[in-house]
C-alpha cells in the first residue's frame, strides 16, 4: 500500500504539471482509476484523469462509476488471467457513471455515462471487446449527446514469468453538436501489473477529429494507473 500511495502522489502530480505543459498538437493524458468490489458481480469504481476528445478544449475528468457483471464464463478467465480488470471476464459488463468535467477555459460539464460492453475470446488467446458507451452532457444549460463504440483487441504475452497484454482499439464518436460522426481515435499500448492490486497501462492515441469546419489532428501519450480492491 505505501508503494500504491507513492505512485499515486507521483502520478497527481505529473497531472497538475502536464494542465500547464500541453501543446496544441499533442497532449500527454495521466490518468487513476480505482476499483472497490462489492460482490462476485458488482463494482465500484472511481475515475480521475486530463481528457481530450473530440476536438474539444482540453480538461480534468472526475467521478464515480457503478459496473455490473454477468457470469463469467470459463474460457474468457483462462484469456484474460494475467489482466487485473476483472470486466474482462465477462460475457456482457454494464457501466453507469456520472463525471465532472472543469476546465480554465470554457463551462464546466456535467456527464452522464451509460455504457455496455460484450466481451469475445476467439483463437490464438485473443480477446475482442466491443464498448458502447453513450453520454449525456449539460453545460451551461445546453443538453447535448454523444455515443461512442470502441473496438480493442488484446492477448497476454509471457515473458520468462511475467504478463504482460498488449493492445489496440479505434473509437469512432457521434455528437449530437456536429449532427455526424466528429472523431476517430486510434490506440496502442500495453497493461503491465505491479504487484497484486496495481496494473499501468501506457498507450499512444491518435486522434482525426472532423466536427467542426477545421479538421484537426492530435497525438497523445496517455499513463493509466489502476487500483484493484
């Protein structure tokens, strides 16, 4: 535990110093995540990280989540060991959430999260995950939504006797602001658990967003820390 309150003081502090450093056309994104379960199919969850999607300005994303599980099934266990999100072991995973998004320079957001996501193995060790996720968003009085679907694929690599699990994702967003498909964001990384309870999750993201009248292109470094309880 003292090294999880280490890297965790470590961590906030790389994300106050990373709201004054990020450039206009790339973007590092730390993030903490920590996970409390309930029982054998519930969850909670609570999520702080620096965001920027869609083309908008770039800001804190804060609050808690409540996920919900079905049966896992045998094969997905044995395809997702080695991965502390126990999501993974699911069939179906089921996510309500609420997030508080300040920013020094535009209106605060207010989201609401509804999200569902089936989960794959398929040969190889291979493990397809399918995430819908759909927003509602209030500012400033304004209702707005979004959907999002984000298609990862993942498998568990040994080396000697450490696991490890590289992936890749696209997320392709709809908002209701642009009336059309805004934003394709590209993913590569790789899950590295720390011990019993820790897992980092490093990942380089691109971004080709197209809502408004100039395109606009953004590369990110993104530094997740996961906390499992």
């Amino acid at each position: 535990m003292r090294l999880c309150a280490r890297l965790m003081v470590v961590f906030i502090f790389l994300a106050l110093l990373s709201l004054q450093a990020g450039a206009q056309d790339f973007e590092f994104l730390p993030e903490i995540d920590i996970y409390a379960k309930l029982d054998s199919n519930v969850r909670l969850s609570f999520q702080a990280k620096r965001t920027k999607e869609n083309g908008e300005p770039t800001q804190a994303e804060i609050g808690p989540s409540i996920d919900f599980f079905v049966k896992p099934l045998v094969h997905l266990k044995k395809v997702s060991l080695y991965d502390l999100d126990e999501s993974k072991s699911r069939l179906v995973a089921f996510s309500f959430g609420y997030r508080y998004l300040p920013s020094p320079d535009a209106p605060a957001v207010n989201r609401f999260i509804f999200q569902a996501t089936p989960n794959l193995p398929v040969k190889g060790g291979f493990l397809f995950s399918d995430r819908n996720r759909g927003e509602l968003n209030l500012s400033s009085g304004d209702l707005t939504w979004r959907y999002r679907n984000e298609l990862t694929v993942q498998r568990t690599v040994v080396i000697h006797s450490y696991h490890l699990t590289p992936f890749g994702s696209v997320e392709v967003f709809y908002d209701s602001k642009y009336h059309k498909w805004s934003s394709t964001d590209l993913y590569a990384g790789a899950r590295f658990p720390i011990r019993k309870h820790t897992q980092i999750e490093p990942y380089y993201e691109h971004q080709n967003n197209t809502g408004k009248k100039k395109p606009q292109q953004i590369e990110c470094f993104g530094l997740i820390l996961s906390l499992h309880f």
